[in-house]
C-alpha cells in the first residue's frame, strides 16, 4: 500500500477505561463542526468484516486465544479497513480518525503478550505497507483507575460485556500494555503524543484540540 496523499490520519489509543473512545467522539464532531469532512474507524471493526473479527477477538468465552491469533485477527480487521475506510478517505482529502490502529498491537500484543515490537512491524509490513497515522494521542489515566471504570462499564451495559475478554486480562498485563505506550511514545515522541486524561472529558478534549489543531489543512465550508 503506498503512502497516502493527501488527507490527514489521526489515531486515538489508550488503556481500557482510558477515556479513548468518548474523546475520539469529541473530536470528530468538533472537526465536522469546524467544516472538515471525517471518516471513522475502529479498531478492531471497522467494516463488515472487520465486526465479525471484533466478535471473535473480544469474546470473553476465547480465553485459550493464543497472542499469535490474536494478533493476526488484528491485522486481518485491520487491512480491510485499510482497502475499504482508511485509504480511500485519505485519496479524497478527507480527515480520518481513528479508535485504535497499530501502536495498539504494539502494546498489546508487542509488549503485554511478548510478541516483540520487531514481529508486529513485520506484520503492519505486511498487511499495511507504509500506511501508518499522521499523529497519534494516547489518552493516559492511571491504569487501575482507567481498568475500574471500563469494568463499571460492562456491568451496566449489557452488550459491553460480551466483548470483555480483553479488559479481564490481569491488572499487571494492563500495566505492561500501559508501559508499551510508553515505549512507543520514546520511540516516536514527533507522532505519538500522550494526552493526560485526567479531569473532565471537556477538559481532555481540550488537550487533544491543541495537538490536532496544528497539524489541520484549512477547511473547505
């Protein structure tokens, strides 16, 4: 896959509960409300396909999923999304974002299930070419308090808890997860941005608008 002209590709990561996906939310209606055209992704999901991937992935009766699976499932969604959301939005000029991409793969399957980063870039070469995020923010909040909210979350919604196997993993896998963040953000400190993701989503959202506002093309109204 070649590099994408001429649009702009936002990624969202973070640790479950992080707040992640209510700030993707904020952003993308505040770009649309500033004019910009937007296409969403989520990760893993995304296209038809990429649900029935998002099942089999999150389901919490796959506990014997081996990090190998799993992380070739990640890819799987992820290459459709590619061909069918992410390329095609870029080629237009639009904006996309996106919740989760591959420094979520990197941390999780990478880092908390010891795959290695090098194995995970072989794999996004693979599937991916050199398509990649613009910019990347990494809502950050402290893991056990981030874990205690996504579980709340599953409680009280009936459809959440069938995709908690990942959230049920131990507290010390989300913390090297959290510590693969980190890693990525040494490794890449001009893309890969963490965002803190203490206080009021508003005030979150604030943060984020600060990092993605600088890098936006003028909008076309």
């Amino acid at each position: 896959m070649m590099p994408h002209p001429p649009g702009l590709f936002i990624s969202l990561e973070g640790t479950e509960g992080s707040g992640k996906s209510t700030q993707m939310r904020l952003l993308v209606s505040r770009l649309r409300d500033s004019g910009y055209t937007v296409a969403e992704n989520q990760e893993p999901g995304g296209t038809a396909i990429g649900a029935q991937i998002r099942r089999i992935l999150l389901d919490p009766a796959h506990q014997e999923m081996a990090p190998m699976t799993e992380l070739l499932l990640m890819f799987a969604s992820r290459a459709q999304a590619a061909v069918e959301i992410i390329a095609p939005a870029l080629q237009r000029g639009e904006i996309v974002v996106s919740d989760r991409f591959t420094d979520s793969t990197l941390a999780y399957q990478g880092e908390a299930r010891g795959l290695g980063f090098d194995l995970v870039f072989a794999a996004q070469h693979l599937a991916l070419g050199s398509l990649a995020p613009d910019l990347t923010l990494c809502v950050s909040l402290d893991v056990e308090a981030a874990l205690a909210r996504a579980h709340a979350r599953n409680q009280s919604n009936p459809s959440g808890a069938g995709e908690s196997r990942i959230d049920r993993q131990s507290l010390d896998f989300h913390r090297r997860v959290d510590a693969g963040y980190r890693r990525i953000a040494s490794l890449h400190p001009g893309r890969f941005r963490i965002i803190d993701g203490s206080g009021e989503p508003g005030d979150v959202a604030q943060r984020v608008w600060s990092l993605v506002s600088p890098r936006l093309p003028s909008a076309s109204h």
